[in-house]
C-alpha cells in the first residue's frame, strides 16, 4: 500500500544518552505514544562508533560531554511552526527521563545545530571502515537480544574483537561491524571473515531476522543466502526477477 503525507514544514532533531539498548528501544516506544508518527528517525550509536568519529572527523565535539555507553539520534517532523514541536519533544524527553530510559539529552536548538548532529552519524562508517561488516535485521523488539548474544559471544570466539554497532532502530535494521583494536590486527582478523559472519548471522537467525536489510544481498551474501532460503524461496526469486527483468539489464550478476 502506498499512502502519501503533506511535506513537512517544520523538524527537531536530539541526540539522546542512554545506558543500554533496552532502554533506547523503550524511549522509542514511548516517543511514539507521544508524537506518533511525527518520529521520523531514530538511530542507534554506541560509544565506540562516537569515539571513532571524534578522532576520525576534525573539530567534532562530543554533543553532551560527559560519555555515555550508547546514544540515540533521533529527529522529529510535523506540519506548522518548529517551536511546539520542539516542546512536545522535551515534553516527551522529560517523561522518558523519569522512566529512566535516557541519561542525558540535548535538543538541537538550530538547522546548523541538526546537520552537526547528524553529521557525526553519516562520519561513522567512514570512521571505522577496515572491519567486517554485517547489515542486518530483526524485530525491534529484539534488537537488544541481539546485541546481547553476539556481545556475549564475540570474547570468547574471537579475543580483542570490539565491535561498531550502530544503525536504523526504528526500522529494526542494524550495521554491526566487528574489528581488532588496530589496523595490523584488523587485517589478520579479516582473514576470518566467514567465521565471524557465522557468529553473527547464527544470532540473527536464532531471534528470526535477516541477514540483510538496506543493503540487500549483493554478491558478498549470496552463498549464505543459498544456505538460508529453500529451495521453492530461491525459485520465486528467479521467477520474479525474469518477470521484471527478462534481459537481465538491472544490477547484474547480483542474487541470483
């Protein structure tokens, strides 16, 4: 279903602090019992990714200044002028503050302010670039398992393997990339790289996710997807793409 909205005139964006990503998928909840469908993002940062920035990216400041374990970018849209919205936003804030499920927050109080913020998220993937990386998805409701359970097993697979975790909470969709803690050691842990996709994509099948979202599948997947979807799934597949595709003109060689 297609179902098209006015454009918006007016947005606030907040970089939130919170202590774990339980309670970010709880802040998103209550945000959207509060402003409903007004939250149009809301992205998931851990420390680590924000500590990759500061030192990648010159003259990034820390937007709360004190660290946090994970934050949240989040932005705000709605129809009329920015100034209650903006209330709305603290309003809910401060209700999320006293449910504990945020730290700290700070409310970009400019568009200069919103693009610094946001910045420092689209500056990530840049920041930390030489690691394996994993885009994938699961219920929202079980992003937190997830974390957990490739968190819990990484030290003892894969010793001084950090991870960068950071990504689309809102839409259950997660960029969850793992390294060493150099360059020397990063390029020797990629020599694994089949090992620690294992790890990663046995987690997200055990809470019934994906082993791809926005990202799709590409070249790099497509063996792990032939071991993942049935026969008869990777049949309509191919039956889909010849109906849409019948010279085999779009994205080539990707999938199938």
């Amino acid at each position: 279903m297609l179902r098209l909205r006015p454009r918006p005139t007016c947005s606030a964006t907040a970089w939130i602090a919170t202590d774990a990503p339980a309670s970010a998928v709880k802040l998103l909840a209550r945000l959207r019992a509060r402003l409903g469908d007004r939250v149009s993002a809301f992205e998931l940062i851990s420390r680590r990714c924000l500590e990759a920035v500061l030192g990648h990216v010159p003259q990034t400041r820390d937007p709360l200044g004190d660290p946090h374990p994970w934050y949240v970018l989040a932005e705000f849209e709605g129809m009329g002028e920015s100034a209650p919205l903006r209330e709305q936003l603290e309003l809910a804030l401060a209700d999320s503050a006293q449910h504990a499920e945020l730290r700290d927050a700070a409310v970009a109080a400019t568009q200069a302010q919103s693009a610094a913020l946001w910045r420092i998220r689209e500056s990530i993937p840049e920041a930390q670039f030489a690691n394996v990386k994993h885009d994938v998805s699961v219920a929202v409701s079980r992003v937190p398992a997830l974390i957990e359970r490739i968190e819990g097993a990484l030290p003892q697979a894969f010793p001084g393997a950090c991870s960068f975790i950071f990504g689309h909470v809102g839409d259950g969709n997660l960029h969850y990339n793992i390294g060493m803690g150099d360059a020397a050691a990063t390029a020797q842990f990629m020599q694994r790289r089949e090992a620690v996709n294992a790890l990663v994509y046995e987690a997200v099948s055990a809470l019934g996710g994906s082993i791809s979202a926005e990202h799709g599948i590409g070249q790099l997947k497509r063996v792990e997807l032939a071991h993942r979807k049935s026969p008869l799934e990777l049949e309509l597949m191919r039956t889909l793409k010849r109906a849409l595709d019948p010279g085999g003109l779009m994205n080539p060689g990707k999938v199938l």
